[in-house]
C-alpha cells in the first residue's frame, strides 16, 4: 500500500452548504453484549468532530436484548414444539432431518425454562450485589445459554451464541446468505420491526455496517438485505476487519458478487475513507476517486483504488460514547473500550494476520501518553466509570509503564486491563508501576511451551522469559491470563503436552487460560509460505465463492502424530483447577465480566472458586424443571447419522475439494433413513435426553421398521 493518506483533499473539506447526507452505524450480531464494542464510537467521534450527523446504533445489544424476552422466547419454544410435531408424524427421517430432530430434542428442555427465567436472568446480570454472587451470576449465564441453544435448534440449522452466527452453507455465495436469512434468522422482528422504522423516522440517507469478526458477516449480509429491499435510496455500505479481510482478496466478477446488497464497502482502516465517501454522496462526486472504497464497475466487477490504509492515530479524537444503549448492555458496571495504539510494535509472529492489514498486522502506532490519560478521564467522568479495557492489536511495554506512570497518583484511580506480549522489559519493578497504574488484568501471547514451535512461531521470547513475566507480574497482584494453542504445524503431541505442563507448572500465578487450536488465516506468514512451516499444500474450495474457508495439508512424517485424545485428557486435567467459562461471560479471558470479577475479588478469584467447587452454573438454570415425553424416533440411533455427517464434510473438503448444497444433499442422501421406534423420554434445561424407565409402556401390536441399508461413499 502506498505511503500517506491520498485521499484527494476536495474530499474532505467542510461545507455546510453542501452537507446533508445522515449517516447511521450500525453494528450487527452476534458479539458480547456485555460492553460495547470500539469501531463504532471511533468512528462516531471522528465523524462528528468533522461536524456530521451520525446515529450511532449497536444492534447486537439491542437485538440480543429484544429476542431474550419471556415473550419472544416462549415464540422460540412453540416454534421449536411445531417443527418437531412436523417431524414426529413422518413415516421416517431423511438424514438432514435426523440431525434436526436431534438438535430439536436436545434443546426441548432448554426452550421450556428459558422464558420463565429470562427476566430474572438479565437482572441478575445487571444488579451490582447480586453479580457478584457467583452461585447467581452462574444461574443467569447459564440461563441465557440454555435459551441460546433453544434459539440454534428452533431456527436449525443454526448454531448461535455470541461470538458467531453459522449455518452449515453460511458464506458460499450470496445466494445461500440470502436462502439462510430468510429461513434461520432470529433478528429478523428486531430488523423489521425496529431498526428499519428508526432508519425511516431519523430520516437517514447512508448506513454503514461495521463487521469486527467474521462471526458477524453473514448477519452483516442479512441485515443489508433487509435494509436496502425496505429503503432502496439509502446508500448501504460496510467496512471493519470482518469486511476487510473478505473482500482485499477478492477481485473481479467474485468481488462484486460479495458486494451483495451493498452499494459500496470500505476496506482498511475507515475515518477518513468514510468521511470522503460522505462527502462525496453530498457533492454527487464519483465515489471511485476514494481510495480504499469497493465499487461495482462497468465491466461486470468491481474493484477499489488502493491507497494507504492506516491512520495517524495521534489525530484522531477519542471515541464518542453518546446515542449508544450504555444502560442495556449485560453489566452492572459499564466497562468501556479505548485504544491507545494500533497495530503490532512486533508484528512478526507468523500466524498471525490483523484484520485491517493486507497482509501480517498493520504498522504500529501510538497515542501521546497525554492524550491518553485525557481521553480516559474525560470518558470516566463523562459515563460515570472508571473502567477500561485497552483494545488494541499489541502495546509496546514502554509505553504502557509510561501510561501508568501517569496514573499512578490519579484520584479516583482507573482500572485497566489489555493484551500484552511478554517481554523481558517487564521486571518486578515495573511490574509494581503497572499495578499502582491500576493494571487488573493482563492476557499475554503465550501461544506454546515448546522451543521448537516458539522458535517457528517467532515470538521472541524464550519460554523462560515468559515464565519470569508471568510471575513477576502475578507477584505484583496483575491477573495475568495465558493466551495458547496447540496443532500449529508440524508440532507433534509430545510438544503440545509442554504447552499443558507449562500450564499446570504456573497455575498459581496464571489467573485464566485458554488453549485453541490453530486456524490458518490467508494474511498469515504461513498461508504465505506454506512450505517453510511443513505445509504440502494450502487450499480453498471450489464452490465457496467468498473464500472464506482456508484449509491444509501437512507433510508431517507418521512418526511425530499428533495424539488428540491424550492433549485434550491433560487439557481437562489443567482445566479442573479453573472456574472457566465461554467468552464473554466472568472465566473467560479479556472480557469485562472478568475485569470486573478480578477487581472485587482478587487476581486468584476463578482457582478459588474452583477449589470451593462452586458450580459454574450457579443454582441451576433458572425455570428448569424435569420433562417427560414420548418421541417417535430413538434418539440413541441419531449418533449414526451426526458421524455421517462428519464424514460427509471431510469427504468435501479433502476429498472433493468441493462444497455446495447440491453436493451435500447427495452425498446425504445415501446416508441410511430412519424409522419409528417409539421411546419415553425424560429431559430438561441443559441436560441430555434420558430414556424414562419409570413410565416406559410396551407398544403391544407396533413393530419398528427395519432401517433401510446404505452406505457413504
């Protein structure tokens, strides 16, 4: 990308008798509902101070906050008890139908207590004492996850919780986007019967849709539709690292068919490219002499001018709180989001690919530590909190012992929490300086114990230094959280289990942890080079035409395999000692929850709760109570049909190399059919189905069908 910020400068001039054009950010399910998210008052704070007009709107709260009602949720329940009526009055079960009858059983008795115990599940959540009561606070998560599984199965298939939005043909094309949001979305009433009329009444000419995690991009797409179908003249247009990473490798016919029912996408990072695109729509300039703006051209594809991507982050206001829903988050306390830098200051770690850079991470950049301090205690006295979670892609240390220099006598103290990369920097000294600073929390890059896969990965730290940073700042009461994964490439079992020994050997000083396994990313130095990290091949499949699947194969010698079972046996043993839980709730690493737990109860609050076995779902879940029913079909035989749905995917991806709905549905299709065989059952919220021993009656005269053989080829 070229140097300097080229927007042409007649761009983004000021002129009041020209400007007119509203614009509405909007930013889409499905993500933590818990805090708000920092693109759109980034965005919102930049625009106004260039004196626009911008409605600010976070749909996933308030979407979230309208579908988990009693009203909407009891909505949910009959429709999950019409599809499976449907189901049971079927002479037999094709396979795709097996797997939905599975899904719809498995949540009955989710979608029965959800609607009783929402409401107090939200206050729950809400209520500065009784958040605190772990025993409570594991009541209402658990709540609001029994009525997310109720939703999935209800809307099936569909998988939904808050960090994704999936459905099995999800993002192949966009006509599987739009058949999706048509038959599986459950925001559509908040779209049609909120979003689009407040559009209408504030008189709104662009909206802009801000994706941070591909999580979000298939309900990006959906809502898109629904707004440009209902409001034709509105410019629709999107950006964000989810956006950003889509559509910079797409080009030609392929990308202008991702642009879908958008007029106009923004790639990179977008205040001064969202404002030149205003500014443009104002003056009825060409929108492609902005750099940086996806556009459909007259030869049946669509392309952008590529011009510098990054900001000057030291000229960019702080962001600007103001129309969010601060009271409807999922928090008793408002934790906000800030980010004193951009980029990576390392930016060499090779599995890694930062969403709004080409390819790697973005170069990095800092705020003056004044103006960090300034912003953070305008924005605390402005929204009443003294709360922050330092968003960013990476901090140098240097600069964050100088931030908290400056925080260190502030009255009343802030309190903070960030990702940080373990650096040799970071003494004890400074380690006391960050916590007098009012540092909570810190994750660090862990990512392996193994020297070998370190030295691959490129840290840059021995593991020994690493060692010695989480203990130097765990001395200084810091809850340091342990960011990990297993499966990169060529590592073998022997290395992975280093990682979990690593793991158990600093539990006393480790707070949180988490270890994933490793995803391969198109920016990534290893997509780049496949075959200096034992990568034979990378690919993607024909039929995904926004390629947004990025698959492998290995030159690993049978020698080094990896051992699954025996990794994820020792990672349950690691575990054990850990009151853990799913992003975004309190046990999960980097989220306000957490931050909030840490400083009322100390850096060791989720060991301690673990050795009190208190139970991660508090009292139970709320409005549970014990079922029995009868099902047409035995649930037992629905095992056989989820293995062959995994073998029809593997046979897709590696095999074909090919996926669409078509293919599916054949490979489906020779997969056996299943018949009656009636069985009592008994079930409840968050359990699985049980045969019901105790009213099981003989079905004299009624004899189940055999099962009609068939093979997966």
């Amino acid at each position: 990308m070229e140097k300097g910020f080229d927007i042409p400068s007649r761009l983004v001039k000021i002129d009041p008798k020209v400007m007119s054009a509203k614009l509405a950010l909007i930013y889409p399910p499905s993500c933590d509902p818990t805090a708000p998210y920092l693109a759109v008052p980034m965005l919102t704070g930049f625009l106004r101070s260039h004196g626009r007009s911008v409605l600010p709107i976070d749909a996933n709260v308030e979407a979230w906050d309208d579908l988990l009602t009693e009203e909407r949720l009891q909505a949910v329940a009959e429709r999950l008890e019409a599809r499976l009526s449907r189901l049971e009055q079927q002479p037999s079960l094709s396979h795709r139908e097996q797997l939905l009858y599975g899904s719809l059983w498995r949540a009955r008795g989710d979608a029965a207590a959800a609607p009783t115990g929402i409401v107090e599940a939200k206050a729950i959540l809400r209520d500065p004492d009784r958040f605190f009561d772990p025993r409570q606070y594991g009541s209402a998560v658990s709540t609001i996850e029994a009525a997310q599984r109720a939703i999935s199965a209800a809307y099936g298939p569909l998988q939904l919780d808050f960090t994704a939005y999936r459905t099995p043909f999800s993002l192949l094309t966009m006509e599987e986007i739009a058949a999706d949001a048509a038959e599986h979305d459950p925001f559509d009433q908040y779209v049609t019967n909120t979003l689009i009329p407040r559009l209408i009444a504030e008189r709104i000419d662009v909206v802009g849709l801000s994706a941070c995690f591909p999580g979000q991009l298939q309900i990006a797409y959906a809502f898109a539709q629904r707004i440009k179908a209902a409001l034709p003249a509105v410019h629709v247009t999107a950006g964000g690292p989810g956006f950003t990473q889509l559509l910079i490798r797409l080009t030609g016919e392929r990308l202008r068919r991702a642009l879908g029912p958008l007029d106009s996408a923004v790639v990179f990072e977008g205040e001064h490219t969202l404002l030149a695109v205003l500014t443009a729509l104002d003056e009825q300039t060409p929108l492609r002499e902005v750099p940086n703006v996806v556009l459909r051209d007259e030869q049946g594809g669509a392309a952008y001018l590529r011009g510098h991507g990054m900001e000057d982050l030291r000229a960019l206001p702080a962001p600007d709180f103001d129309g969010l829903p601060l009271a409807r988050y999922l928090s008793p306390q408002l934790v906000l989001p800030y980010d004193p830098t951009r980029g990576c200051y390392w930016g060499r770690c090779t599995f890694c690919h930062y969403g709004l850079a080409e390819v790697g991470t973005a170069a990095y950049r800092e705020r003056t530590v004044e103006d960090t301090v300034a912003h953070l205690s305008a924005l605390s006295q402005k929204y009443g909190t003294r709360y922050f979670y330092l968003s960013q892609d990476s901090v140098a240390p240097k600069t964050l012992l100088k931030f908290a220099e400056a925080l260190v006598d502030r009255e009343p103290p802030l309190r903070w929490a960030t990702d940080l990369k373990p650096e040799r920097y970071l003494t004890v000294e400074r380690a006391e300086v960050l916590r007098r600073g009012g540092a909570v929390a810190c994750a660090l890059g862990v990512e392996s114990a193994a020297p070998r896969v370190l030295k691959l990965i490129d840290k840059g730290q021995p593991i020994d230094v690493v060692r010695d940073v989480i203990d130097r700042l765990a001395h200084s009461e810091i809850a340091v959280e342990a960011m990990c994964f297993t499966d990169f490439p060529t590592e073998s079992g022997d290395e992975a289990l280093a990682t979990l020994r690593f793991l158990t050997e600093e539990r006393q000083d480790v707070a949180l942890f988490i270890v994933g396994r490793f995803g391969l990313t198109h920016g990534a130095k290893v997509a780049q080079e496949p075959s200096s990290f034992g990568l034979s091949e990378v690919f993607t499949l024909e039929g995904d035409e926004l390629q947004t699947g990025l698959f492998f194969t290995e030159k690993r010698k049978a020698k080094r395999p990896r051992d699954h079972v025996r990794v994820d046996a020792a990672l349950d043993e690691v575990s054990k000692a850990y009151w853990l839980r799913h992003y975004p709730w309190a046990g999960a690493l980097s989220t306000a929850h957490t931050i909030l737990y840490y400083d009322r109860f100390g850096r060791d609050v989720f060991r301690r709760l673990a050795e009190e076995n208190v139970p991660r779902d508090g009292n139970g879940i709320l409005g549970k109570r014990s079922l029995s029913q009868e099902a047409t079909f035995s649930l037992s035989a629905l095992d056989e049909a989820e293995e062959h749905e995994q073998q029809i995917w593997q046979h897709l991806i590696y095999e074909r190399r090919q996926v669409s709905r078509a293919l599916y549905e054949q490979l489906a299709s020779e997969a056996p059919s299943l018949y009656p065989e009636p069985q009592r059952y008994r079930f409840a919220a968050g359990e699985t189905p049980v045969v019901d021993r105790r009213r099981r009656r003989p079905q004299l005269g009624r004899r189940p069908a055999p099962h009609v053989p068939g093979a997966y080829k």
